[in-house]
C-alpha cells in the first residue's frame, strides 16, 4: 500500500502568515517639521516620513503655528507609512515628543481659538517686565526654577485670555503633545506629561503638580489645564482619525528635549546633553534641584512612573533658526553641503550676534536684535554665512561656560551636529570634548524608550577633541563678548529713541 502513495508536496504558506514585524510610531512635532518613525522592537528605525508647517509673524517679534495644519501633517505622514508598510507591520503602540513651551487654545469640539503661540514669540515681553517689577519673580523661581520670561508658555496663555475672544467654559490650554493628544483621541484625553507641565510656569517643580498660586498669578482657571500623568502611563487609545485598522495605545509622551536626554541615557549626576535644534537646550543631570545661577533654569529631566530625574538647563533661542534664516531668506547657501572645508578655510573677520528672536542664557533679553560685526567693502555673502556660524557656535560655547565644569564628555545631538566642521569648531571654543550621536532623531527615541520601557539602543557616535590653543580661543571669545555688549547696547536704547528708524526717516 505505502508504494502506491503519492510523494507529498511541498507545504506552501500563504503570503498573509507571514510574521508582521511588529512596530511603534513614534511622533516628533518639532518647530519645523512634524516627523514620524516606525520604530521596530530593537530600536531600529524602519521609516520615516516628515511634512513641514508655515510658520507665521503677524507683527515683528510675534510666531505663530496653525495647530489644525500640525494635525494634517501628522495624518499624513501616518498614512504615508501605513501607505508603504501596511502588510508588512503591527502597529503595537503611538509615542509623542514635541516642540515644548509652544501653547494651544481650543474648546471642547477640538477647533482652535487661535493660532498656537510659538515658544520664539516675544508678544508677552511688557507682560513679564511688568510682573518682575512687581516682584513676582522670587516666587515664580522658587516654585518652578524658571524665570519670568515671554519663552514659557504662562504668559502666553494670559495673552489668549485677555486678547481672544475664548468661551471660557470650554476653554482647553495645552503645549503640543496635549493638542495631539486630544486630537489622536478624538477629544477623550486632555492630558500632558511632567516635561512638557514644567515649562508652562503654572506648574509646581517640588510637588510635581499644577500650583494654585502661580495660576491665580497668571489668571489661568486650572479647570483649563490638562490632567498631568508621568510619560510611560498610557494617555488613550487612537486609531489616528481611522487610519489605523485597530486603536493602539498612546505611551511614552515627552518634551523634545527631555525626551533626547532620556534617548542619551544622560542618567547620572553631571551627565551633559546638548540638542540643535532650531533653538538649543544643553542640559546636565542633578541629583536634586539646584539655587539658580549663571542665567541657568532648573527643569525636570524625566518623570517615569518608577524613576524621575532633575536637571539644569541652559536655553539658547537661535541657533539652527540663524542657518534656516541664511538659506531660507537670505540665499547664502542652498544644502548643509555647502558648508565645507573650503567655506570654514575662509578669511574673515565678519561675525554675527545671532539675536533674531531675542538672547537667552546667560543675557535673558527679548529684545536683543541679531547684528553683524567686522564687515567690509571685500564681505561676500559666503564671508556673512561663515559669520553666522561661527556666532552660532560662541552662543553656545556662552551657555557651556555657566555650567558647572566636568570632564564628562557633552552628548550631542540635533540637526547641525551632523556637520563635523561645526562640531570641531565647538570643541576648539569651548575646551570640551564633544560626543555626537549619529541618529536622525534622538528625541523620537527618548519617547520610544518611555514607551518600550527599553534600557538603551544601538547608535554610532564620533568623537571631537578641543585642538585650538587657549590664547586663541580666549581671543575668539573676547570679540564675540564686544559684539554682544553693542547688541545689548542697541536692546537698552529707549523705545522714542527707536522709533524714528522704524519710519525710515534717517
């Protein structure tokens, strides 16, 4: 009988039981660019795809975004994913970091009241002065290790209350991971997380809550505000306004920079991170919070449900928005590829004071403009681009100095640490060695570690070593701090004394 059987065959398995590599998505709405990430179970980046948002200055020194295009653009880049990789992924979870101070207003149908004031925007600046020589700011700083300062998002918040027309009864405030988060949950969740609570100056950094006494200040209801959890809880479900076949779970919420902090695993007391953003935050772990000194603010670094970390900060307004002003409006360049060994080998004493929206650590003041220094009949626009950079990079070697001194080496991360010219000439001014992480996004990858409750994940980094001798260094710093000393000048000149210049009658 066993003669008579027919060989058997091959066993053909369907297309659809193959294994689906399961995935994060991982949401990094930035300044700029909203960005999304499939993220596997190890950490690796499977795709992305990013949309750019206008931004918008309706008076000088005003900023604003349009929070309903921020939430098309995350749609889109969702669905451009799900477009390529829908048959080959599972969508296990969403995580979200964001562009941090930026303040949101809408009612209770999620349409917004009024565009979203960009962390940049100066329109609050009389504000603040006013409520510094009130004498309000001694207690601002001992309950939130912030200052008084148009940059945080509570003065902001007053400035919708006094000047839109809001119904208050449905009034709903947030940073932009809680106008996400309401938006992704199809407004079940008002919610944010401790990082992006903490630079609000309504919220208490010793009880970790909203403070009753800073929203009286600020003329904030806390029935507006959003519930806070820690990043690792699940905020909701969301199935991205039905772009995804079943709802996931919404987990590892973060403030952008906090989130690249936690992505460096800057764990340890002394541990420095510096990201580049459009603006830049460079921080350094603390065991406990600290007096403030030196322009620095204190912060929360981290907030799991298990483990929390504090911090100082240093907050530097302009530096990657300095280069997007050069290409973007000014046509010195076209692609970071321009800036080369033959651009950074140019003689040039031109240098800028990159003040576009104000100077922040360690000066504090809004209404610093940028200026240029060492100018000639022989400057070329290549001569005005190099200026730029090399302002950029003595801003930062200024905040670097207010820090405390360590022999750690300073991770860095961000959009212009990808150019090794830059980052050697860091090195060289601020005496340091500079750790630079090669991933496109280490702030989605601090969200994504929240979320995945992961220790760490692989990524390659180079190592820059200061080679400039100091008596240089020191001379290079030396005229940068006169260039800053006319800026601020300028900044103390009297309104009346500005005016005529305004009306272009000299």
């Amino acid at each position: 009988m066993d003669s008579c059987r027919k060989p058997s065959r091959p066993r053909r398995v369907p297309c659809w039981s193959k294994p689906m590599k399961r995935v994060t998505i991982a949401v990094d709405q930035s300044t700029t660019t909203t960005k999304v990430y499939l993220i596997d179970e190890t950490g690796g980046l499977v795709d992305e795809s990013s949309k750019a948002h206008r931004k918008y200055y309706p008076q000088p020194g005003w900023v604003e975004h349009d929070p309903v295009e921020i939430w098309d653009n995350v749609k889109t880049c969702v669905r451009d994913l799900m477009d390529r990789h829908r048959n080959e992924v599972a969508v296990d979870s969403i995580c979200l970091t964001n562009q941090r101070e930026t303040v949101v207003a809408w009612d209770r149908e999620g349409m917004p009241f009024y565009r979203a004031i960009v962390w940049q925007c100066a329109r609050s600046n009389a504000l603040c002065k006013a409520m510094i020589r009130q004498g309000h700011e001694p207690m601002v700083v001992a309950k939130t290790g912030l200052k008084i300062d148009p940059y945080f998002s509570a003065t902001k918040m007053k400035w919708i209350v006094d000047h839109v027309d809001c119904d208050t009864d449905c009034l709903h405030f947030g940073t932009m991971d809680s106008w996400l988060l309401y938006k992704l949950t199809k407004g079940a969740i008002h919610a944010t997380d401790h990082t992006n609570a903490s630079r609000t100056l309504l919220y208490n950094v010793s009880t970790n809550a909203w403070d009753d006494e800073l929203c009286a200040l600020f003329g904030i209801d806390r029935q507006w505000l959003p519930e806070i959890r820690c990043s690792d809880e699940v905020f909701g479900m969301s199935d991205v306004d039905g772009i995804l076949a079943d709802p996931v779970p919404i987990r590892g919420v973060m403030g952008d920079s906090q989130a690249a902090f936690f992505a460096q695993r800057c764990t340890n007391e002394y541990d420095m991170k510096m990201t580049l953003g459009t603006g830049s935050s460079i921080m350094m772990n603390v065991s406990t919070l600290q007096p403030q000194i030196n322009g620095l603010v204190n912060v929360l670094a981290y907030c799991l449900k298990d483990e929390r970390a504090y911090g100082v900060e240093g907050i530097v307004n302009c530096n990657g928005e300095s280069l997007n002003w050069a290409c973007e409006d000014m046509d010195w360049f076209e692609s970071y590829g321009e800036l080369d060994d033959a651009l950074f080998e140019r003689k040039t004493e031109v240098l800028f004071v990159p003040a576009l929206t104000g100077l922040s650590i360690p000066y504090w003041n809004p209404m610093a403009k940028g200026m240029f220094v060492g100018v000639d009949r022989q400057s070329e626009p290549r001569d005005f681009l190099l200026g730029v950079i090399r302002g950029v990079v003595c801003q930062l070697c200024d905040a670097l100095a207010c820090f405390e001194p360590t022999s750690k080496p300073i991770h860095v991360d961000g959009g212009l640490s990808k150019n090794p010219h830059i980052m050697q000439l860091l090195a060289d001014l601020s005496g340091r060695i500079i750790e630079v992480s090669h991933h496109p996004d280490l702030s989605a990858m601090g969200a994504w570690l929240a979320s995945s409750k992961k220790k760490d994940f692989a990524r390659e980094t180079i190592v820059f070593e200061p080679k400039m001798a100091l008596p240089v260094r020191e001379a290079w710093l030396a005229r940068y701090h006169r260039a800053i000393d006319c800026a601020l000048m300028m900044a103390n000149v009297k309104k009346g004394e500005r005016e005529p210049w305004n009306e272009n009658t000299i």
